[in-house]
C-alpha cells in the first residue's frame, strides 16, 4: 500500500512537522485548552446560509438517542435491516448546527498555491454533469464507543457519550475528488488539499476556530475520495452534507467532511485544530503534546438495545453487525453467559460488505443475561477485553458487555 494512503502514516508525518515548529508556550497552551473540554457553541458566519437547528430531520425516540448537536443510532433500529442504514435512522455528528443550504446558489471554491491557473468554482449543476461513481462505505465518529470507557473500564473521559450508533453505512453517489482536483489544474507540487465545511464556526473555550476542516494528503484525494450529492438514492439530506460532502472509505468519520464549501490544495503541509488540537491521543501513555491519531478499530454491537426484554424458555434468534476498518471480517464469536462460553455466530450477507452481519440462536433461561460478540478481522485484530485508554475517548474497540433479561 501507499503509505500516504495510510491515515496513520499520514498522521503521524503531519503531526511530527507541526510539533517541530510548536514552541513549548503554544504546547502548554494547547494542553490547557484540551483540558478545558470540548464544550462549544455556535457563532453566526455568513457563508452557511440559515443554520436551522442542531439537526433538521425527526428523531423518533425509538430510532435514535439525542446526545446534544449529535443522535446516535439505535441499534434495535436496525433490526431486520440490510446492509445500508435507511437515512431515517442514521447517526448524525454536528459540531454546532445543521446549515440549510441552496444547492441553486452553491458553488464549490477551489483555491491555493498546490494549482496550476488560481482559484476554480463549481456549481451544482457542474458537477451533477460530470461523470459519477456509486460506492457503499462507513463514516464513524472517532469516538463511538466513547461512553463504555466510562460505563465499562471506569475511566474519565471528556467528548460525546456516544454506545455503539455513531456509525453507518450507505451508498453514496458522486464524483471523484479525483475528477474535479484535475479539471481545476492540479499542479505537481501539489502536497495536501484541506477542505472546509459550510456549517457555523466551531467554538470552543471562548476561542473562535472557524469552520471544521481537516487536511487529506493529495495521494488519498487522488485515491478514492468522493465528493457525494446523493445517499442511498436520495439527494444527499441536510443533515448529512447537503448539497455536497466529501466521504473518505477508510478513514475516521471527520475527514468526511459535510456542507462542503472550499478545499485548499497546497504546495506544502497543511494543518487545522482537527488535526493538532482534536484527534489526538492524550493520557498516561501518551506524550504530554498527543500522539498521532491511528486509523478507526474494530467492534461488534447486537441489534438490541441494553436492558431489553426478551421471552425467556424460547427459541429465538441475536442479531448482529461487526465491522474493522482495517478489512473484511473473518469470524465473530458470541456469549451469553457473560464470557464463560463462546460460539461462532453465523455470517449473514454476501462478501465484500462494509460490515458483517451474523445471527445465533439461543434459548434464555429467566433471569439477567450478559451478551458479548467479539470479532476478528481477516488480518488478525480481534477485540480486546479492554480498549487503550486516551483522555478524549477515541478508538473504543473493547468487546462490549450488553445486559438483557428474560422473562
């Protein structure tokens, strides 16, 4: 593989040539705002158009879990679901508010050094005419998981208490970055490009960090980068990019970037907050000025809520879904004793799905149950009993205990 296409290699490049022109006061900076929590609020800018609420679409309490600007997926909605998540129930991350947007008056700006004859535009229409391309991937937040840091290892964490639902997959349609980056002139030199989202600057300790962006090396936008107008065969929604976002197969849910507005292409390395002061690794077993942040992990979650109900001396049927972001599923093992027992589950679905759906069948005595599925990928990584520990809670891959009672 590419190293560059590697978002660990990439980081880890990027993040030693930002320390190495930090002085140690803009560190201990950096540390105290990291300490000071992720907490923000909104700030008008007159690009986004009118910002309408945190999220615009309903969100029926039997489909999600509303966590602030964000709601989680649950996961009991996606019981006798395929592979895709139906846009009414998939999870929705903003780190302020939903912006409404015209697609009629939209353009995308393609601008910086990294071009060969200035700044582009593009409208709408422009790029609806260009060639397409359908892909099925997974966008996950950093932190899904998040919570069970808290819940399940007693450590204190700071960021969105997400379970397992800040996770789904679709099917986007779009045109390759690719495509447009040559239509604008991309230059040889060309290093990195950083695209910038369209929703209200991110606000955080009282410091104003502009709108969310986070830098992509040109290997990876050349690679298999999108920039996708429709979700699952519907005009990509408000809340989820509207009229155009970029989705990056592979990578953490924040590289693909939603409303997107303008992406710089430079000639040299660029940097934003989401990629020196947020998605970092800090703690005990990291350096005090973070560490590079690796790519998503791998996790299994049961198509039941915690705490459900279910019919006890019965024979009935778990469901579930494993995915890795670092290849195909081999198998999944499943307890429902807590851990003292294990069965392989059955695969459910075809190959080459951006997750593995599996089944067991299982007859619950009454009383208080303790589910566990644990994963391995084709490459060896399996679940761990207990996840890495980092301060913001990112990279949760632990095998996750889920409480039931029968009855």
């Amino acid at each position: 593989m590419d190293d560059m296409l590697d978002e660990a290699t990439y980081d880890r490049l990027r993040l030693g040539q930002w320390l190495a022109g930090v002085s140690r006061r803009d560190l201990l900076k950096l540390t105290a705002a990291m300490s000071a929590g992720l907490a923000g609020a909104a700030v008008a800018s007159p690009a986004t158009g009118a910002a309408a609420g945190p999220i615009v679409k309903a969100l029926p309490p039997e489909l999600f879990t509303v966590l602030g600007t964000n709601a989680e997926m649950r996961w009991s909605a996606m019981a006798g679901q395929g592979d895709l998540v139906p846009i009414d129930r998939f999870f929705v991350r903003n780190h302020t508010s939903t912006p409404i947007i015209d697609a009629a008056n939209w353009r995308l700006r393609i601008f910086g050094a990294g071009l060969r004859h200035g700044p582009v535009e593009f409208s709408y229409g422009q790029l609806r005419r260009l060639p397409s391309e359908t892909v099925t991937a997974t966008v996950e937040c950093a932190g899904n998981g998040r919570s069970y840091f808290t819940t399940q290892q007693g450590q204190t964490v700071s960021g969105t208490a997400w379970r397992l639902g800040g996770v789904g997959v679709a099917r986007w349609r779009g045109v390759r970055l690719s495509t447009v980056l040559r239509r604008a002139g991309l230059a040889r030199t060309a290093v990195d490009v950083l695209p910038a989202g369209l929703d209200p600057n991110y606000v955080t300790g009282g410091v104003d960090l502009g709108p969310v962006r986070r830098p992509l090396p040109v290997r990876k936008a050349l690679h298999d980068v999108l920039l996708a107008y429709e979700m699952n065969g519907e005009p990509l929604p408000a809340d989820h990019g509207h009229p155009v976002r970029l989705v990056v197969p592979g990578w953490i849910g924040i590289s693909s970037i939603k409303w997107l507005g303008g992406i710089e292409v430079s000639d040299v390395p660029l940097f934003s907050p989401w990629n020196t002061q947020f998605y970092r690794l800090f703690g005990p077993d990291h350096p005090a000025e973070g560490e590079h942040f690796d790519r998503q992990v791998i996790k299994s979650a049961f198509e039941l809520d915690p705490g459900a109900r279910l019919p006890a001396g019965r024979q009935l049927r778990l469901r579930g879904r494993s995915w890795s972001a670092a290849g195909a599923i081999r198998h999944v093992e499943v307890s429902t004793d807590g851990g003292r027992h294990w069965r392989r589950a059955r695969r459910v679905g075809g190959e080459g799905a951006a997750w593995q759906r599996w089944e067991l069948d299982w007859r619950p005595a009454a009383g208080e149950h303790e589910l566990l599925a644990r994963a391995t990928d084709v490459h060896g990584n399996t679940q761990p009993d207990v996840a890495a520990y980092n301060t913001l809670g990112y990279l949760f891959d632990a095998v996750v205990r889920h409480p039931v009672v029968a009855a």
